[in-house]
C-alpha cells in the first residue's frame, strides 16, 4: 500500500512537471511570432518566415527544457534570448545575404569609424559620401541596399560582444544557452551599449529608441516621423554602423 502511495506520488509529480512545462510552451508561442516578425520585416522574400518560426519553436522548446524556476528569472525573459538565438543561427546558417552586401555593410561601418576616430565627432551623412567617394544619394541606395543586414545585426553586435566580454561567457542569444542566471549579466551589457547609443546623432537615437525600445515598427516610426519607411530603413542602417565604429573602438569589436 505504502509502495504504491509512493509510486502515485512520483508519478504525479512528473505529470505535473511535464503539464508545466507544455503549459509554459503553450503560453508563449506569441513570443516565437513576435520575435520573427521583428527580425524579418526587412528581410528579403526569399526567407521563408515559415522556417524562423520553426527555428524559434525550436528554441522555445528547448527553453522549456533548461528553465530553472529557482533561478529567480522569468520564463519568458529568458524563453526570448534562447528564442531569438534559435532565429539567427536558423539565418546565419542559411546566409541569406549576399556576401556583396555584407563586405557593403562592413565598408560603411570602416568609414564611419574612420572618420569619428578623426573628426572626434559623428560624421554627416555626406561626409561618409565623401569618405566613400559616392554621391550623396547613391550613399542613401547604399544603406537602403544593406537596411536587411543591418536589422538583424544590433543582436548579432550584442552577441559578440557578450563572447568577447565575457571570456568565454555564455552566449545569452544562442540556442545553446543553459544557464538562465546568465541572463541577467545581458542587462549590464546593455547599459553599455545605450550609452553608445546617447552618443548617436538625435534623429539616429529616436530611431533606434522607438525601434528597440518602444518597437514599433519602421512604418510605425516612419509616421511618427513623418519620412517614409524606407528613409526609417537608411536611418537605422547608418545607426548601427556609428554603434558598430562605437563599440569597436572601445572594446574591439570588428
């Protein structure tokens, strides 16, 4: 009698277990659509959204899987840096973006650097043109033309700089993130990088604010701006190459 007690209560506790956790997935699969929406809505047509939502399930899971309720954290915080990670591994391996404008994306980076280091300033837009030997408007095709990379590299930034912060730290965006109490150690890093962010141009600062912080959407913040979203695309584009000079300069990365 007291072995079978035993044997129900065991057996009730992992249902119980197994029911939290499919409960947890359940509860957050919005998290997984909203993730994707933001990463891909300036992504080529040829990412299929299908597959990052796949990816980001994926990711969900395996956040189910390795959460640690005693670790103090919220589910879902730590469900969206595993989550997102999922996503842009499931990107990186596809190598959506031709390699012509990603070696785009890094020139413009090297050239607004460049010219920070030397101006000890944030350079105008057609300064870069300048720096680039382009026209003005072609140095705004230009952006327009890296806008896809771009929108996904403040994480991609994010990420390597927590590896090259931390020593080997874990990687809090990648799928294979273990340990939830890690998490936290992300909110200091981002600190660092809104202080490069205070150092922006004002309108590239709104942009990245309303994006990041607020998200909205580039439509949503191109009304608020009253500039079409294409512009919004450039703008961000051009943010992210200062943050990129920015951080390179003050803890290497490329």
């Amino acid at each position: 009698m007291g072995l079978r007690q035993n044997q129900s209560v065991v057996g009730g506790s992992r249902s119980g277990g197994q029911t939290a956790r499919e409960q947890m997935i359940t509860d957050n699969v919005d998290l997984v659509h909203y993730i994707v929406g933001r990463i891909a809505i300036n992504l080529p047509d040829r990412v299929d959204r299908d597959d990052l939502i796949s990816a980001g399930l994926i990711g969900l899971v395996k956040a189910a899987d390795r959460f640690d309720v005693e670790r103090g954290i919220k589910f879902r915080t730590y469900a969206s840096t595993v989550v997102r990670g999922e996503v842009m591994e499931s990107l990186r391996a596809k190598d959506w973006a031709p390699r012509s404008v990603r070696r785009k994306a890094r020139e413009v980076a090297a050239a607004v650097a460049g010219l920070e280091i030397r101006l000890h300033r944030a350079p105008t837009d057609t300064e870069i043109a300048e720096s680039l030997e382009i026209e003005i408007d072609d140095y705004y095709a230009l952006l327009s033309e890296t806008s896809g990379a771009n929108l996904v590299s403040l994480d991609e930034l994010i990420e390597q700089w927590q590896l090259d912060a931390g020593g080997g730290m874990n990687n809090l965006t990648s799928a294979d993130s273990e340990n939830p109490a890690a998490v936290l150690d992300r909110e200091a890093l981002l600190d660092c990088v809104a202080a490069a962010v205070e150092r922006l141009p004002e309108r590239e600062q709104l942009v990245v604010g309303l994006y990041y912080q607020e998200e909205l959407t580039l439509q949503e913040i191109g009304d608020v701006l009253g500039v079409t979203e294409s512009r919004i695309c450039q703008i961000h584009t051009q943010a992210v190459a200062r943050l990129r000079a920015s951080l390179h300069r003050e803890i290497g990365i490329p």
